[in-house]
C-alpha cells in the first residue's frame, strides 16, 4: 500500500467509527465532533498534497523530455540552430532536422532568396504554376542567382551544381562570379572555388571529373546540414554587410575637404571593427580607429581606405577605397 492509499484508508476508517452507532461517540455537535472535522480537514489537505506528487506525467510530457534532436551531435549543429533561429530553414513537424537529408535545387534556390530578402521578381519561362517555389524562383531570376542555371526545381543537387548557385547568389555582394570566372579561377571546379571561400564545406569524394580529392568533393548530393552550413555562412555575412554600410555611410557624409584638410567623424560599434587609414605619397599613413572628430592634412595623401571588419575577423564587409585623394572624396567599393 503506497502512502496516498494509506492516508485514503486511514480516513474512511476515522469516517465509518464517526458514523458508527456507537455509545461513546459524541454525536450531538460537542467537543470530540469538532476534533474530528479538524482531524479530517488535515487529513484532506494531505491528500491534496499527495496526489500532486504521485500523480504520473502525462506519457507526451515525458516523451518530450527523454527525446533527444537528431542533430544535437551534429558537425553542423551551431549552423542548424542558426538557421532554425533565423527561419531559413524549419525543423520537421516531429521535432527533428533530418541533416542527412538531401535536397533540391528549389530548396537551395528558396533559402538563398530568404538570405538576402528578396522581394521583387520575374517570369520564369516554363515554370511549373503550381509549384511551392515559383515565387522563390521568379525573385532569384531577378537578382541573377539563376544565370546560366538549367530550371529544374525537382532535382537533387550534388555539391558542383549547389556551388554555382550559391557562388551566383552573392556576385552582387561580393562579385563573387567575376572572381570564379576570372582568369585566374575559371579552371578549377566550382566546388572547389566554393570551399576555399567558405560557401560550402571541405568533404572527402571526388571532383566532378572524377579525380578522387580530400577537400572539394562534387558529386555527392548536398545534404539539410550542408545547405545550413552555407545559408548560415551567407546570412551572417550579408546581415554584417549591411550593418557595416550603415556606419561607413555615416562616416562618409561626415568627411569634408577643404584646401587639403579633410575632417570628418569617425564611429565606431562593439561589434565591428572600423578603421580609417590615410597613406601619403612620402611613406607611412595615419589611422583612426576611435570614435571621434579628426582634422588632418591630406596634401600629400595617395589615397584612403575605409574598412569596417567584425571584430577578430580578417573578411572586410566594407573596403571603401578613395583614390583621388586630395582633390576629391569619391571613392570604388574594393569588398571581395
């Protein structure tokens, strides 16, 4: 008998003697009633307090507490959580991200365009009507992620076809597709472009022609993980290019040049790391990398460059180059 049957059974026997026929037994309303109202009030409010405590959990909340994500060893682990966080990628309606799970080229395509916001689009030709990404594919078609792609939302993707997609995504960020195409990238795999910058991960295969490779693999399908890897390394970075474009915007409409003085204000964030530097025709330069009003003289100057990094990284997300230093304040956008 566990302790909630004990305390149950200890008050029906209290019960049935109080209502027993019995001589002794203070019936009429005297003192020994009134003991035992007292006596089984406790005794309810102990069953109260029990029955709390031995009561078993419902089966789904134990379920849900003893359930272990299926990503929760995962390599790829801080990107999934990132990207789940960021909604650009859902967890399964049971909890679970299926990591290993390949994908299709309208499930790149899709996060690609929820990376960088897009909003607007275009016809796509022969596009199925009622496919769930024709939205998605109508916006990537405006900014130029599809040129030069086959229009096949249905296919599974293997790493060379996911690395061109993604090296097309961020040629307006970071012209990355000149650089791909460049003389000095244009022969090597798209894959392999792909890895060394960041935009995939290093994995074990072979390339696309077939050459067995420790790093650059091509042709095996690309999996849940692997999207969330890339989505997760293009979102930070593009999230921190438009927060960076916004302190170098202000930095910028603060600078004046006047008979070979430039003044300006420089601002700085806790996040970013952003750095003014002035080099002169003689040598050496100067930097400003606190907040704060400058005045210098820049008769002698051969340029400037303001670059805004996050802290502790070396990619800048702005590199703003000013080359007409000291006549003008105009200035290109160097950002690889």
């Amino acid at each position: 008998m566990d302790d909630q049957t004990h305390v149950i059974a200890q008050m029906r026997r209290y019960q049935f003697h109080a209502n027993g026929n019995r001589k002794n037994d203070d019936v009429g309303g005297g003192s020994h009633l009134k003991r035992m109202h007292v006596f089984l009030a406790s005794l309810l409010g102990t069953v109260l307090s029990l029955s709390g405590l031995f009561t078993a959990p419902h089966p789904s909340v134990a379920q849900a507490q003893t359930v272990q994500k299926d990503y929760e060893n995962h390599p790829n682990r801080a990107a999934i959580e990132y990207v789940v966080k960021h909604k650009l990628m859902w967890l399964f309606p049971d909890g679970n991200f299926r990591p290993e799970q390949p994908i299709t080229q309208a499930d790149l395509v899709a996060g690609l365009v929820n990376v960088k916001g897009l909003t607007q689009g275009v016809s796509v030709p022969g596009f199925p009507q009622n496919h769930w990404a024709k939205v998605y594919y109508e916006r990537a078609m405006k900014d130029g992620i599809l040129n030069n792609v086959p229009i096949t939302p249905n296919k599974v993707l293997n790493r060379e076809e996911a690395a061109y997609l993604l090296i097309n995504a961020f040629e307006s960020v970071r012209s990355t597709r000149s650089q791909k195409d460049s003389e000095y990238f244009k022969s090597i795999p798209q894959v392999q472009f792909a890895v060394n910058y960041g935009l995939l991960p290093e994995k074990a295969g072979k390339f696309p022609n077939g050459v067995s490779t420790s790093m650059y693999d091509g042709i095996s399908n690309v999996t849940r993980a692997e999207q969330a890897y890339s989505l997760a390394f293009w979102h930070r970075d593009f999230v921190g290019i438009q927060e960076a474009e916004v302190i170098a915007n202000k930095i910028h409409s603060s600078l004046k040049l006047s008979n070979g003085i430039l003044s300006g204000t420089v601002y700085t964030s806790p996040k970013y790391d952003v750095r003014l530097f002035i080099g002169y025709k003689t040598g050496g330069g100067k930097e400003y990398k606190t907040a704060g009003s400058f005045s210098v003289d820049v008769s002698q100057a051969k340029g400037m460059q303001l670059t805004v990094k996050y802290k502790g990284e070396a990619a800048s997300l702005v590199l703003n180059t000013y080359t007409k230093l000291p006549r003008s304040l105009e200035y290109v956008n160097s950002r690889r």
